[in-house]
C-alpha cells in the first residue's frame, strides 16, 4: 500500500477567486483506454474535501482530471456565446513516486487555463 496521494483545486483566475462547485472527474489512463476512477466537486474554497486519489488507492502511472469548466463557466456569467471556448478541460499527467503527495491544480478564466505540479 502506498502513502502518496493526489490533491486538486481550482482558482478562477479571470475573478481572482477560488472556483466552487466543479465537477471533476479523475481517469487512470492505460494504452489507448482511461478508466474513471474518482469523482468530486469543488468546495467554496475550490478544492475537493478529500484528496481525490488517496493513500491505498495512490499507484504510480498515467492519469488525467477532467474539469467540467463549462458549467461553472455559464453559472458565473463568463460563458460567452456557445459554442464555449473551454468546456471539459482534460489534464493528462504521469505519477512515478508512489510515495509522494503530487497536487495538480488548474487555473481557469473563460478563454485560457494553466497548471504545474504544486504542493
């Protein structure tokens, strides 16, 4: 059993502010399938209440969060005409130290977003 886990959240970049109520999907990635394996929503403080992959679960390999950006997008009045700039936003990324805490936060704002590997 491992001891790392994965931690995430979401700041609206665009309002300077954290972004409640995302759904987030997490998939484990294996040649050319993915697996969902968690599901979570952003608390008021844009992070989820647990870690969304948590020790025991924690392996290392391939994975990708999906952020349903385009609601949160059109609840907050940024949407823009349809179609939307950024809707799901897909972040695929590799674990290789089972042991470690890797966090993977996404910036958003209506027509961008960045992330890095954060603590």
């Amino acid at each position: 059993m491992s001891n790392g886990y994965l931690t995430t959240h979401v700041l609206d970049t665009a309002r300077g502010v954290p972004a409640p109520g995302i759904a987030i999907a997490l998939y484990r990635v294996s040649g050319d399938s993915r697996d969902r394996i968690a599901e979570a929503v952003t608390n008021a403080d844009g992070r989820t209440d647990a870690p969304i992959l948590p020790p025991g679960d924690f392996a290392p390999g391939i994975y990708e969060l999906v952020f349903s950006a385009g609601d949160y997008l059109r609840a907050t009045g940024q949407a823009g005409d349809a179609p939307l700039f950024l809707d799901a936003v897909p972040i695929r990324f590799g674990i290789s130290d089972a042991g470690a805490h890797y966090h993977v936060p996404l910036l958003l704002s209506p027509f961008g977003y960045s992330t890095y590997r954060g603590s």
